[in-house]
C-alpha cells in the first residue's frame, strides 16, 4: 500500500512528528499499527473517549504496571496533559497515536511546550508522536520537526474491486442474485465514485447496487451526495436544475463546437488530440450566457458546479486564495464535471483597493488552468470585458471565446416559445412571428419577462394570454439594449474580431 510505504519512509527519517489529516480514521490507525507490527515498534492510541490503549485497543502497560480501569479513570488517563507528561517520562521508544487532538492545543502553550520537548530529545528515545484528525493546524512551535501525510484516494482498480466485492456481498444477502449491468455502465458507474474515500466510497455503492443493478441513471444521485460529503465549506455550489440545450434559444455555433468535442471529452486518455480545457461566454447582461453554462453540463451529462467568486472573499489573511484552491481540489475530486465561474471579472479584475487578493487569486487560478491533468471543463462567464486580464483572455488559457450577443428575429420566436411551454402556454395560439418583430433588441430575460407580466395581469390565466396582451407588456419595457446603447455598442465592436459568434 503506498501511504502505509510514504508512512515507513517517514518513520525511517526520522521525523518526531506526523500530521495525518483525513477522515478515514479506522484505516489510518490499521496502516499505523500494521507497520508499527513490522517493525516491532510498541504503538499506542489515545482519544478523549477511551484514553491510552495499545494499537490493538487493549489496555496499554503503563511503566509500573497494568493500569486498571479504576486507576485510569481517576488519574485521568483521558487527559491531554496526563498523556503527553507520561509519553515525555517514558523511556520507551515507539508511536504515539493521538487522535482528534487539535481542539486541545488551542491557547495551551504548554502543551504546545510539552510535544517539542518530545521531539526534541527524539535523538534519544525514539518516540514518534502522529496526529490524526479531519484537521490540524500545526503550532509554528513544532512546524520544523513536523511532517504531513495525505492518504490517497482509492485508485481505479480499488474502486473496480469494491464494486465487485459489494456486489458479491449482495448477491450473498439476495439468495444468489447477481446485480445486472453492462461494460459501459459500470465503467461510468467506477469513473465517477473516483475522489472518494474508501469509507465514503463503500457506502455509496452499497446505496446504488441496493435496487439489484448498476446503471447510468445511478450517476446524478451519486454524484449529488459525492458533492455533499466534500463540500464542507460551502463554496461551490452543486447545480440541480440543470436545463437541456432544447430549451435554450439560438447559440448553433456553440451547440455544434460542443458536439465536436463531446466525445474527446469522454474518451479515455491515449487520444492524439488536445482535451477540450474549457470555453469563455461574453456578451450582454440577460442574453443567456447562465442558461448557456447549465446547458453545457446537460448535453454533456456532467455534473455541474457553479463557483461564485463573491463567496470566496474572506477577510482573514490567506483565507480567500486558501477558498480558491479548496474549491479547485473539490472540482477535480468531482471530475468529469462542468465547472462554472460566473460573473469571472469580478474575482479577478484588477482591483487596486482589496490589497492585492484579486491579483493572487488570478495567479492561483491562472497555475491551476495551465497544470490541470483532470476533465475539469470551464465555462466562465463576464459581463464586462474590460475588467478582465489579459492574462486569462488570451488562446491557451481557454479553447475559446464565445460572444452572446442580443437574439436575432428566429431566434426570439424560439425563446417565445420556450418560455410559454414552460408555463402551459400553447404557442400555436400565440403570433409568434409578430412578438419577435416587436421584440427587436429584446435580451432572452426581457422576452421571458414580458409572457411573466402578462401572466400576472391576465390574473394567472393561461388561456387568455393573448398576443394582444404580450404585446401590452412589450411596449411598457424599455429594454435594456436602449438604457445602454452606447456600452453594448463597444461590447459588439471589442467582440467583433476578438470571438466567435455563439449564435
């Protein structure tokens, strides 16, 4: 197993102490103890709960004895200082596994003093202290004597082997039953279980085998409890509603770039042709550019995640770049997934008063775009052109540029439609042809508005909605075309020979 090889190598360096962040503290504590066993090296375990016991969960064998329930309940062998003041007057060499131990170092110097005493005399008594938690922030006091281990994630032969293992164990359960499925659907099916841990990972396959199969259809509620099991801060958000590229007006260039890509995207490494990296949506406030990232993930059948650069600012030192590559890391854990970045320029846009974050938050993702090996595709949107880098504009960072510009006569006739669909409004019954010579200059959002308000004055009666009504609410709008008819020009003008058109 490599962590339990990385975590020998460790040992053999002599490192005084091991920070092991994960939530996978059964199979740490089964790695540690397997190697301690190796290299006959005693091994200890400490929590709160059940105070010091061998690796093995036996009661450990104090230096003056046995030590009896009794005795350990009374002395405190659950406190922090008891075990660390015993650990730096033994004499034994050996690991010392202290479990969820970051809570007890906050504001206590001396502990804090007691565990570089450890390590500092581990010249002379070998004692390896490890530290095994969800988190442990290291005090800068021992941070030179200290060494992180991150366990790896199951490979793809692991997850293939826990699949047929649970499903064994099933048909077991079920008088003999073999769970049905095809090559293509459980390749799928294992693709997506990867950046899971193997607890994590154990539990969802026995959740989607529970029905007697392995399927594609398994895949979006596999995916949806994935994204909750790793998004513990609450930046990315998962996209449920996701619309089909059916339901969105216009955009034939975009549609048919996509297809072209569809299955190189898909495809297994090997391919002699560049994966598709990601694309960038410009072009008017309300022209459909959200609508167009969603659709993206819907043709693709990819899992969408939308990061919002608004929620990624924190006022603390570090915390907001700290946000950025945590939410990277989820997105290539959630890989193959769309990653949407909307409203880009107003994370990264130079900005002179926010102390340099926005420039070193470009440099972070401006790294990640340029080292990523993971299907991560991008679909990053802007209203303002001028507020993004040159940095991020240029061909390489993105496959390419589309510009959304206002919808033309056919294609708001087909937004008309769309959106009485939508709303049980029959759009055979509607002059379609009229509203959308009366719509010129009309954003998507504008039109949809307008069947929206005449809804409302029709006091929610679809059969009366009229074209005479829409019409109504049509000229009573002033579209936003008109309010900014000078920026939407050079919008047009800059787009004009720096994209492609996504209609």
């Amino acid at each position: 197993m490599i962590d339990s090889h990385d975590l020998g190598l460790l040992l053999a360096s002599k490192i005084p102490v091991i920070v092991i962040e994960s939530y996978e503290e059964r199979l740490v504590l089964d790695m540690v103890s397997g190697l301690a066993h190796k290299k006959r090296l005693p091994c200890f375990v400490w929590t709160v709960t059940e105070g010091l016991t061998d690796s093995n969960l036996h009661q450990l064998e104090m230096q003056n004895g046995p030590v009896s329930d009794n005795v350990r309940d009374n002395q405190g062998f659950r406190d922090p200082n008891k075990i660390l003041y015993d650990i730096k007057k033994s004499s034994r060499p050996g690991i010392h596994l202290l479990c969820d131990f970051h809570p007890y170092l906050e504001n206590e110097p001396g502990r804090v003093r007691l565990i570089k005493d450890i390590a500092l005399r581990y010249r002379y008594i070998r004692q390896t202290i490890i530290f095994v938690s969800h988190e442990f922030p290291v005090p800068p006091e021992f941070k030179h004597l200290t060494a992180r281990l991150e366990i790896a994630l199951p490979t793809r032969d692991q997850l293939v082997n826990m699949v047929k293992d649970e499903s064994l164990q099933w048909a077991r359960e079920n008088s003999g039953t073999k769970i049905k499925t095809n090559p293509e659907s459980f390749n799928y099916f294992v693709k997506n279980l990867q950046g899971l841990t193997f607890t994590e990972a154990k539990r969802l396959i026995r959740r989607a085998i529970d029905d007697g199969s392995i399927t594609k259809s398994d895949v979006p509620d596999l995916n949806k409890t994935k994204f909750q099991l790793m998004n513990q801060e609450g930046v990315l958000a998962y996209e449920y509603d996701i619309p089909s590229f059916h339901d969105v007006g216009g955009l034939h260039n975009l549609k048919q770039w996509l297809e072209k890509r569809s299955v190189v995207f898909h495809s297994a490494v090997g391919l002699d042709i560049d994966h598709p990296k990601g694309i960038l949506l410009i072009g008017v406030q309300g022209s459909g550019k959200s609508l167009a990232a969603k659709a993206v993930a819907s043709q693709w059948g990819l899992p969408l995640l939308r990061l919002d650069f608004g929620t990624l600012y924190n006022k603390y030192f570090g915390e907001t770049e700290k946000n950025l590559r945590e939410s990277l890391k989820l997105a290539e854990a959630m890989a193959p997934c769309v990653l949407w970045m909307d409203e880009i320029e107003k994370g990264i846009g130079p900005d002179d008063s926010d102390q340099g974050v926005s420039k070193r938050l470009l440099a972070s993702l401006l790294t990640w775009m340029a080292e990523r090996t993971s299907s991560v595709f991008i679909v990053a949107t802007a209203n303002d052109i001028r507020k993004l880098p040159p940095e991020l504009i240029r061909k390489g960072r993105v496959d390419e540029i589309f510009f959304i510009d206002l919808p033309d006569h056919e294609t708001r006739q087909k937004i008309f439609s769309i959106h009485m669909k939508k709303r049980g409004i029959d759009p055979n019954s509607q002059n379609l042809r009229l509203l959308a010579e009366n719509t010129e200059g009309f954003s998507g959002a504008e039109i949809e508005q307008s069947i929206v308000s005449a809804l409302y004055s029709n006091e929610g009666n679809r059969e009366g909605v009229t074209p005479a009504r829409i019409l109504l609410e049509i000229k009573n709008t002033v579209p936003l075309s008109e309010l900014m008819d000078d920026e939407i020009q050079q919008l047009r003008s800059w787009a004009a020979t720096r994209t492609v058109s996504a209609h």
